[in-house]
C-alpha cells in the first residue's frame, strides 16, 4: 500500500470511530431516562377518581371526570411496585386511604409513620390502615411529626405542605413536589428510616420524663 | 508539499481541533455551576444566630454556635440579593422575622403572602413587616393559605413542611428543601404571582358569599 493510501486509510479509520462513539452518545442520550420534576398545587375540585382506583370499569357518574392535581398525586402513588413508606402529620383523605389500601393487598410493602396526637382525630384512616395489616408508628416525643411526605419504591418522593386530608385538597392552598433527583430521596428516605427505628414500638417508653431511680 | 505530508498535516490539523475543542468542553465542565439540592430536617437545639444576623460581631454568648439547619436557612435566606418572596401559612419565629427584616432594610424587594386567620395569631410577625413597610397580602377565601416557601431573587426555592414559628423549629419533626432546579422555582413563582393578584386588596370583596343583586 503507497503511503497516500495508507495515510487515508488511516484517517478515514479515526473519522469512522469517531462517528461510531458519537452516535453511541448520542443514542444514550436520547435513550436517557427524563428526570422526574412534577409539581402539584391545590385546592382541586372534586372529580370522579374510579377510573384510576378500579381500572377497567366504566364509570359514569355526574362528577368530572378529568385530570387534575388529585388524580396526578393517585396516579403517582398506585405506580408503586415494591415498597411505599409514608410519614405524613395527618391522613384522613378516603380516597388516598384506598389507594394505599390496594397497593398493601396487591403485596407492596407499605409502612406508616405519623403524629401521636392526629392520628386520634376524626376522619383518620391509621385505624383502617392498621386493621388491614399495615404497620403504622406514631411520634413518642413533644412536638409534632410534622412531615407531609412519601417515597414510592425508594426512588420517587412526594413532599410538600399538603396533609392528606379532603380540607386540604379540596379548600387549602397546597403544594406538592414530586422528583426522583436522587440527594432528596435519599435524604428523605434516611429521615424515614431515623422515625422507623426512634419510633419502634417495642422500645416506646411511657414516661419519658421519669428519669430512673 | 508532498502528499503525504499534506496528509500529517491534515491529520494533525483535525487532532489539534479535536483536542482544543475537547478541553473547552472539558473546562466547560469543571466551571459549571453546581446545582444546588440542600435538604434540611428538624427540630434543631437553641443556637446562636448572631454571627449570622449581625456579621463582624464577636458573640460570646453561652448558647453553643455551631451549625444548625436553621443556620443553613439564615444563611440562605441572608443570601439575597434583589428580591425575596414570601408564601407562608403562619410567620411567628422572631429571628427569620429579623432576617427577613435587615433583607428589606438593605433594599432586597420583600413580599409577602400570608394566611388571613394565622396573621393575627399570637406572636405573629405580620405586624412588625407592615409596620417597616414590607407589602403583606393575606387569603380573601376559606380554607388555609398553607404554603409554606420562599423563593430568593427568583432563583432560589425554600420549600417543605416548616411553618415560620419557634415550636417548628426546635421541637416538630419537620423539612426544608432547597434547590435551584428551574422546573420547581417556575412553578412556585407562578403560583407565588397568581396569589399576590388575587390577595390584591385594591379588588378585596368584604362579602363574597353575597351575590349583587
């Protein structure tokens, strides 16, 4: 081979391998996964949520039947496959109660952590929750546990200022955000994990104040 | 030029691009800015915040003075420079009252948007923004004004579970998150500017049950 050709031979080797890496990258890039940023404000009018619970079935009551913050957050929520950790101040929505009721029988590990005082009030659903078998541990200490989050499959969380009450989704100002940007799952899910542990019930010590004798 | 040296010359030519072109993206790279994901969990211990809110000031103070999460938020909040925009369910914690305060004082524009029942609660600081001439609008409409966010210099959102109180911080389970991510900033601006105009007391109705007859 003259060195001419063997010269081109060589450059049209490098271009073809550069072409080869550059539409590799380009193919990762496009295949990349799109990062969940979702955000959710309410109040939202009540509109029929049948659909979503009981896939399959028609439904043809006079409620709405469209989209909305409510039916986005429901949607999120029955994409669990694996596990659903709650940690939310107050839970009294029936509607959101179902649909963690149906992830629990469909065999998603779903665990509850929530505030002593609230979880007494009317409307809530910890008892509903924990008749079915779904392990729910209550704060031990003053103050309130406050929080208003979940995290779906220990990869998507839910956060924000709404309590899962129909006041809050249906009358209050509210924001949720959803994301799967990985510093705020873990973190939040570290948090949980913190509850889980500090509020074991085997551990729970009735009178914290007394110091022992 | 013989043609194999016009060959290596091309060769090189197309290396050297390659090579200057590949280290522009490299600095690129190194030089971008680093986006910010900050998550914060309370109750936090009584610290001293002077240093923070009084900068150039030794403090010699028996309260311990290290950081804090609520250090991280001073300090985040301290950080603005033109604007600061307030959506907060319930306003009582004296020393973000302070900072919110010494922003406005060196001509950062605050607004505020709060909670028509929670503004006239105990130890609300409302009062002391309006009096130092910071625009405070409130909820013209049942249910809660409940976000709890501030967004700095439009860049910047503050978000989560913490109301703005004493008990908040030091004794409640509670969360902050902290990111300039553009898809959470936009849309809390969004819903931050759709509220300051429909809190407008120019447009304030007194009776909006009353239909006009």
């Amino acid at each position: 081979m003259s060195p001419v050709a063997a010269h081109w031979k060589l450059t049209l080797g490098l271009t073809g391998l550069a072409g080869v890496l550059g539409l590799e990258l380009l193919v990762r890039y496009l295949r990349r996964r799109r990062p969940l940023r979702e955000v959710l404000f309410f109040p939202v009018p009540m509109t029929c949520l049948e659909p979503l619970l009981s896939p399959g079935q028609k439904c043809s009551c006079r409620l709405s039947h469209t989209d909305s913050a409510l039916t986005r957050l429901l949607f999120r929520l029955l994409g669990a496959q694996r596990s659903l950790d709650l940690c939310l101040f107050t839970f009294s929505c029936p509607v959101l109660a179902r649909a963690v009721l149906s992830l629990h029988q469909r065999g998603v590990r779903v665990r509850v952590v929530t505030d002593s005082d609230y979880m007494a009030a009317s409307g809530s659903q910890m008892g509903d929750l924990r008749s079915a078998g779904i392990p729910v541990r209550h704060s031990q200490s003053s103050g309130y546990m406050h929080h208003k989050f979940a995290v779906i499959d220990k990869a998507i969380l839910i956060t924000g200022s709404l309590n899962w009450t129909i006041q809050a989704t249906q009358t209050n100002r509210e924001n949720i955000l959803i994301t799967d940007e990985s510093v705020f799952v873990k973190a939040f899910l570290k948090e949980f994990e913190k509850l889980w542990n500090e509020y074991d019930p085997a551990t729970y010590d009735f009178f914290p104040e007394k110091e022992s004798k």
